[in-house]
C-alpha cells in the first residue's frame, strides 16, 4: 500500500511535467541541507540563545534516536523494495542511509516544530511552524525517497524529543555540574553509537549475485549523529564554563556573527568531510566533521566573535592632536 501511493505521486509528477518538482524540494531542503543548520546557528549566536540552544539540542538528540531506530530497523528504501519506484535524481543524491524513519521529517520537525513551540504565543508563528513541517513531510513522499509510516514515525520521535529537550534544558540549568554531566552523557552515546553502527549485523540481501546495498555505507548515519551528539556536549559545556556569551548586542555585532559565522560553517559542512576521507575510514571523516561542526556552532565561534567584541568594545581611541 505504502509503495503504491509513491507511485501514484510519481504518476502525478510525470502527468504534471514536474512543475511542482523544485516547490517540493525547496521544503525538502528546509529539512535537511546546510539550509537549517545555518538557520538555528543564526538564532543560537544572534538572536536569541536560549531559542537557539533549545533548537539544537532538540535536533541533536530527535537524530541521535531517529538514526538509532534506523540501524535497527535496517528498512530499505523505496527503489530498492520496488524497482518501479523513480526518485528525483537531487532527492536521490541526498537519500543517505535506511529509510525509516525519515531523517529530514526529523530535523525539520524538531525546528520548526522547535521555532513553533517556543514562539508559541505568536499565531502566526505556530501556523508557519505546522505549515512547513506538513510541506517537508509530504515533500519526502513527492519525491520518492520515504513512505507515509517513514515520515509519521519520524515526525512523531521529533515531536517527543521537543518535549525531552525542554525537561533536559530545564535540568542543565538547575546546577552547573550538570553541564559536565551532560558532557559525559554526550561521550557515551556517541561511544554506543559508534560500537552500535560497526558491530552489529546487518541485511545482506543479493540480487542476481549483486549485494543490493552496502550497510558501510547505511551506517554512516549513525556515525553522523553520534558525532553530532559528541560536538554539541563538549561544545555546551566549554561554552556555558568559559564564554557565556550573550545576543544582547548591536544590529552590526548580530550580523557581523551570522555572516562569518554562516561561511565557516559552509565550509565546515561541504568540504571537511571530504578532506578528511583523504586520509581516514569513512566513519571516522564523518563523525570528525560533524563533531568539530557543532563544536564551532556552540563553542569555537562563539569564543573567537566573543574575543573579538571585547576588544573592539576596549581598544582604546586616538585622537589626533
């Protein structure tokens, strides 16, 4: 039934002649891509940093149980279920590792499901929130890459994740040795997560003495959310014990961060990995640069535009006689 309503959207695709291909993979991208991480950081480093920081844990922890329940499940995708199944070839490129649940329904959800709930006393904000996270999940079944049960199940772990993230966030500030607790917390799920993606079995299934899919390559999700995980523990931590940086600052200073901020980050996102695969095993190159990206997102950058403020702030002016 699943795979059957995927061909009817593929049907409609080519009845349509794809007009509504790029409106449907804009929301896909606001799912996943370098599009939200670049949008939370933006709220964490200028806007608001409480907003920010209960944006990125909800992400880090819905993908870390999103991408565990996936090495589980081990559900193929949908081309590989059923050959009649097309992707468009840009959301084929970007369809990493099994398929359920839905990886991008849950990031998308845990950040404008995120911006919706914190935002909640603004209507317009809470409609846009539910608006964009129907769009995304329907948008990954447009493209041929999810079924419906992929992105339900997705959405509904984000949605509970919400839910977790705001008691976490409500612990870690109840004292500070809960900031190190967290700390260690985060070194131990990526170490599970790690033992977890290259120790356990995998499907080994053949067509025509052909390995339909290479679970090396399927588990590097795993890898990418423990290493997500991993950056963003240490990362709080050393922010919370040594920066504590705050948005309440200038019009110049809040773009002045997300501008710089944005492009290293770009780097960081699209080339480091690539970088690194140079000379490490695949896993070890994306869990490295994952870790080191939300690492820079919650520490490293806000240390340096922190450094750079109070000097600006405290240089001395000369004056000309």
């Amino acid at each position: 039934m699943d795979i059957q309503f995927l061909l009817m959207l593929q049907q409609f695709r080519e009845m349509t002649g794809g007009v509504f291909n790029s409106f449907f993979l804009f929301f896909t991208d606001l799912g996943w891509s370098i599009l939200p991480m670049l949008i939370v950081s933006g709220i964490y480093w200028s806007i608001d940093k409480k907003a920010g920081r209960f944006l990125l844990t909800s992400i880090q922890t819905a993908n870390y149980v999103a991408n565990f329940t996936k090495l589980t499940a081990c559900v193929y995708r949908p081309w590989i279920r059923d050959a009649a199944v097309q992707p468009l070839d840009s959301a084929f490129n970007t369809a990493t590792g099994y398929s359920f649940p839905s990886g991008h329904t849950t990031v998308g959800t845990s950040l404008w499901g995120g911006i919706a709930v914190w935002y909640r006393r603004h209507k317009a904000i809470r409609i846009a929130g539910i608006v964009i996270i129907a769009l995304i999940m329907f948008s990954r079944l447009y493209v041929g890459v999810h079924t419906p049960q992929d992105v339900l199940v997705a959405c509904g772990i984000a949605l509970f994740m919400l839910w977790v993230s705001g008691k976490l966030l409500q612990w870690l500030d109840k004292e500070p040795a809960n900031y190190l607790r967290l700390l260690i917390l985060s070194i131990v799920l990526f170490t599970v997560m790690a033992l977890y993606a290259s120790l356990k079995p995998y499907p080994m299934d053949y067509a025509d003495g052909v390995l339909l899919v290479d679970p090396k390559k399927l588990a590097l999700d795993g890898f990418n959310a423990g290493g997500r995980v991993l950056g963003f523990g240490i990362g709080l931590f050393l922010e919370h014990r040594y920066v504590n940086f705050t948005t309440e600052t200038g019009t110049a200073e809040r773009l002045g961060r997300f501008l710089c901020g944005g492009i290293v980050y770009a780097f960081i996102y699209n080339c480091l990995n690539g970088l690194l695969s140079l000379a490490l095993p695949k896993s070890a190159a994306v869990s490295i640069t994952e870790a080191f990206g939300l690492f820079f997102i919650t520490f490293l950058f806000p240390l340096l535009f922190s450094l750079y403020e109070t000097r600006h702030a405290t240089a001395p002016v000369s004056s000309s006689l």
